[in-house]
C-alpha cells in the first residue's frame, strides 16, 4: 500500500482554470505529485443551478478519491461557493476550496477597505466572499460583479494580453468596480488568472489582483506541511491531467499556460457514472 505521503495531491476544476492553482502548487512542491481533473465535457458550471453543481462537484470528488489522492483541492471558485461544509468535512482526506484562503489574502492586501469581486453568477449569487471578508473585517466596503462570458472566452483561448475582444467585455463587466474605487480585486474564479494581465490594464495599477488559484496553492502547502503529509524522499513531481471532453484542445491550450510546469498525459475520461454522493456515506 502506498504510504499516504507518497499519494498524489488530487486538484479538479471545470476546466482550465484550476490549472493557475496548479501551476502554483508545481512551483511550491515540486515533490508532489498531481492529480488534476477539468470537467471540460460539462463547463461552464457557474452558469448552472445550485444542484447540478453541487452533484458535479460530488462525482469530480469520488474520482479524485478513486486515485488514492492525499488531499482534494476545489480549484473552482463555483464549487467552492456552492458545496456544502458538512460534505467536504466527511470526506476520508483533507480538503480545501478558494474562497476562505483568497478572502485573507485580500483582507490583508486592502488599505481603502473598498474591494470588490468578480465571479461567475453562482459564485457572486452566493455571496460566499462577501461573508469570508466581513467575518476578517467588519469595514469593508464590497462590490460585487458577475462575470459570466469570461469563462467561456477563457476555454476558447481568448486570453492574450492583447485579445480585444475579452478587453472590451472586461471593460463593460469592471464599470461598477472603477467607480466603487476598489483598490483590491478578488479574482473569485480560477479562470481569471489567465485573463489577469487585461483586467490589470483595465483597473490600472493602483488595484491589487487577488489571484485565486494562486492563494489556494500557498494553503494547500501549508495545510499539506500541518499535517505533515509532504513527500520527503526528493521524489520529482509528476502532473496527470484527466478531461471529460477531447483532450485535444485541453493539451494545447493547457500546455501553452502550464509551460514547463505541464510535465503529464491527458487522459480523457467518463465521469458522469461516478456516485452522485461523492462516493462517501455520510
Ligand atoms: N474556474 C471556475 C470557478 O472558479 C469556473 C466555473 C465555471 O465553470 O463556470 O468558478
């Protein structure tokens, strides 16, 4: 049996953009290896009803579980809004999402107190960064923005620093922040790490980006190294990417983000069989 600190770090998404936090992860622990599966088959999941998240959520879990990961990162600012507590404190591994560790990092990051939020509609609907900065600091001053195309022109690799197309939209959904004055912006969705360079030119440089994907990863070490469950053995890290749609597309668009960080096969793979109750009795 493998010893649990030899096992993978097991990191899911819809997509693309729980890559930025892998990107992260393969920076900080080069030891590690990765499980990483993008639900590319069913993204954009931030668009969808509460249920059919949370049931998305489950099934990527039970198959993050059934590769004997160590530990599960929810590298979806969607999922993380929407999963409920009660089922990601019963699972057999630790687990984390983005919004707890990307709230501190803005609360500290924050000299106004004026910070503002970009998500996909679930995210923002749920209020779930809202709730983890005012339980940090009782002053802030929050705006919130849903963000819906921003996914999708992601997935489709609208991300250049010099697309367009993607400037003019972010310049239409970031109007209410600039005239809120945030100086602090939660990127509250792992996709918008890799559009970060357009909505910094919109901002302007005064505004902090807060990057999701970034700040989970740092977490993620830290609860990792708590519990001492870090490899130790100068093992190299490998990355194995499972999607559930053509793996065509993903390898191009991923390997020109993960660059020399990319290291791994894509596999493509079924999930909708997997148990809707993430595989765990509660
Ligand atoms: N990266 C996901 C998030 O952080 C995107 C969700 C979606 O598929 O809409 O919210």
């Amino acid at each position: 049996m493998t010893a649990m600190r030899e096992r993978p770090i097991g990191v899911f998404d819809s997509g693309l953009g729980g890559l930025t936090a892998v990107r992260e992860l393969r920076r900080l622990l080069p030891h590690e290896d990765i499980v990483y599966f993008g639900d590319t088959g069913r993204v954009p999941y931030g668009t969808r009803g509460v249920d059919t998240i949370i049931r998305y959520a489950k099934q990527d879990i039970a198959f993050l579980l059934e590769q004997k990961v160590k530990f599960v990162m929810a590298a979806c600012g969607t999922v993380s809004s929407t999963l409920p507590a009660e089922f990601s404190a019963a699972l057999p591994v630790g687990f984390t999402g983005v919004v707890q560790c990307t709230a501190q990092a803005a609360a500290a990051a924050t000299k106004t107190g004026r910070i503002g939020i970009i998500g996909t509609p679930a995210t923002i609907a749920s209020r779930s960064y809202e709730a983890a900065l005012r339980a940090l600091r009782s002053d802030v001053q929050i705006t919130a923005q849903s963000c819906p195309l921003f996914v999708p022109l992601v997935e489709n690799g609208y991300f250049n620093a010099d697309n367009e197309v993607t400037r003019l939209v972010a310049e239409d959904y970031l109007k209410p922040l600039q005239k809120a004055e945030v100086d602090t912006l939660i990127l509250g969705c792992t996709h918008y790490p890799l559009i970060a360079p357009i909505l910094a030119k919109v901002m302007g440089r005064q505004v902090a980006l807060i990057d999701s994907g970034r700040e989970t990863a740092l977490c993620t070490a830290a609860l990792l190294r708590e519990a001492d469950l870090l490899r130790n053995d100068g093992h190299i890290g490998t990355a194995q990417y499972f999607v559930s749609d053509s793996t065509e597309s993903f390898a191009t668009l991923s390997g020109w983000f993960l660059g020399e960080y990319a290291g791994g096969d894509v596999t493509r793979i079924s999930v909708d069989h997997y148990p809707a109750d993430g595989g765990i009795s509660q």
